[in-house]
C-alpha cells in the first residue's frame, strides 16, 4: 500500500473558461494533490526530475519504484524503463513524458511520448514496440474514415474554440500576417505522419488529437526568408503572453522543432508526477472498459 494519503477521486464533469476547460467523461479518475514537489513513494523529489540542463537534456527519473508499481506503468502505460520519465518543464505545467531511447545532447533526435494522451499504442504494447512497428504503418494500415485532419476552429476543443478565435482575431489587429495549417488530428493521422518520416515533427501523443493545439503560418511561412522569421518570432513572443500563459509554444521564441504549433495545454490532460500515474493506472486497471487508462478527448 501507498502511505501517502493525497489521491482524490472524482467524476471528470466540468468546465472553465480562458483555455482552461478538461475533457468531460463518465471514467473516475486520479488527482494527485500533494505539493508541488512531492515524489511520494517515487522515492525522489518531482523536481528531480523535471526540466533539463544546459545541454537540453532531460533530467531523467533516478528514485526507485517498487516492482508493483513498475508493473502497474508497464501495463497501464507501456512504460519498459521508469528511468528513462521525466517532466517536460520545471513548472506545474510540465508534462510527464517518456523516452524509449534516452536524449544525450541538444541534437540527438529520439522520440518522446506524453504518458496518458491517446494514441496507436495497442492494450499491452510498449513504446519501444510501438517504435518498431510504426515503421511499418502506412495510410493502408487504418480505415480510411480514421484519417481524420482539419483545418476547421470548429473541430477544437469546444471549450477553448472561443479563446482561440478571439486570439486569432487579436494577432491580425496587431499586424500578424496568419494562416490556419491544421487543429484537429486523429491519433491515425499522426501515425502516419509519423511513420512517413520527413523534415516536420510529429509526434503519437498530440494535443492535436483532443483539439488543443494548432498549427500556424506566419506570412508565407519560408522561415529562410529573413522578414518572415522575424515576424514569426514576433508573433511567438506575442502569443505566449496572450491571456497570461494559456498559449504554449515548442521550444523559445527564437528557436524550435515546430514553429508552426501553438497549444492550450489542460490540467486535466495528462500527469504532472511520476506518483499521479501509478495511482491513476492502478485504479484504472481494475476496471475492464476500453484504455481506462488514457484521458479521452473532450470533442463531439
């Protein structure tokens, strides 16, 4: 048994306004509501594992995890290796994510996955499996109804369709030059967005997939052309101040793997601790209704 006494349950029925609101759905789920820094029986401080260094590379979890809890993310979650989680930032708004191959320096490429978030990932299977069969997906491995990718606000999140058009609307009137590339993708599409490799960045585990992010092009989008890239560090600099830091970007201002994506993370979309996953995937596992385990897109 745990000792710490902070997992609530509750019914995931709610909403809130200024790109705040959750997914709603009828699976009780995990809440951890221990302090910020707390590891719990993780056996190390959540900020140990949060952020990266001056290389860019993650600070990766070192505490130790009993067997059954190594069991309970391995089958909830796919997670082979608890040492290779780590929190995407230091802040609360840091998500917990997964490396199947550890990163060793600022350009090593490897794929990272946000513990939680739907995705391909069949029940059972690890994210080192699925690394290796995604390379052998193609737009034939899925019905073609699953192919889903919009450009459509009207396919977002409900919750947050108004906020984002209202910041659209605020970046024109100040001078940015902005076209809408994609909201919504199913998890399909971004498999094989992924499995088809390239120069862009995707991912299987996008908030694209609940409607929480967007892509956009800031004037003809030719990032070598030197007016278009100031303009488009203008305009990142200028949406992550938008409604205080309701907008995240990927990497800083001047500098990222994704230019185009702009995002509204939810506090009801994925794990802020190491210690909050375990205890969601231990109750969830106990109940036999489709990938209990994963945070369902808030979407008609």
């Amino acid at each position: 048994m745990r000792s710490h006494a902070f997992i609530v349950l509750f019914v995931a029925s709610f909403q809130s306004a200024c790109g705040k609101g959750s997914p709603r759905n009828d699976a009780t789920f995990l809440v951890d509501t221990s302090s910020p820094d707390s590891g719990g029986d993780a056996g190390s401080s959540r900020l140990t594992y949060a952020g990266t260094d001056q290389r860019s590379v993650p600070h990766y979890f070192m505490g130790n995890l009993s067997p059954d809890d190594q069991k309970v993310l391995r089958q909830a979650f796919g997670v082979e290796v608890p040492s290779h989680l780590y929190l995407s930032d230091s802040t609360r708004d840091g998500l917990l994510k997964y490396d199947p191959q550890m990163k060793q320096r600022r350009t090593g490429y490897v794929n990272s996955y946000r513990i939680g978030f739907v995705s391909v990932r069949r029940e059972g299977e690890s994210w080192e499996q699925l690394q290796r069969r995604i390379h052998t997906l193609s737009r034939q491995s899925f019905p073609a109804s699953s192919l889903i990718s919009s450009n459509s606000i009207s396919t977002m999140d409900p919750d947050i369709r108004g906020e984002v058009q209202q910041m659209l609307a605020a970046a024109r009137r100040a001078g940015f030059d902005l076209h809408v590339v994609t909201t919504y993708r199913s998890p399909e599409q971004e498999a094989v967005l992924m499995a088809k490799g390239g120069e862009r960045t995707h991912t299987l585990t996008s908030l694209h997939s609940y409607g929480r992010a967007i892509d956009l092009a800031v004037g003809n989008g030719n990032l070598g052309s030197a007016s278009t890239r100031r303009s488009w560090i203008a305009f990142r600099r200028w949406v992550t101040r938008f409604r205080g830091n309701d907008f995240r970007i990927l990497g800083a201002p001047d500098r990222s793997w994704d230019w185009r994506h702009v995002e509204l993370p939810s506090d009801k979309i994925g794990f802020r601790t190491i210690d909050a996953a375990i205890a969601r995937g231990r109750e969830c596992l106990s109940h036999p209704s489709p990938h209990p385990c994963l945070f369902q897109p808030h979407l008609p």
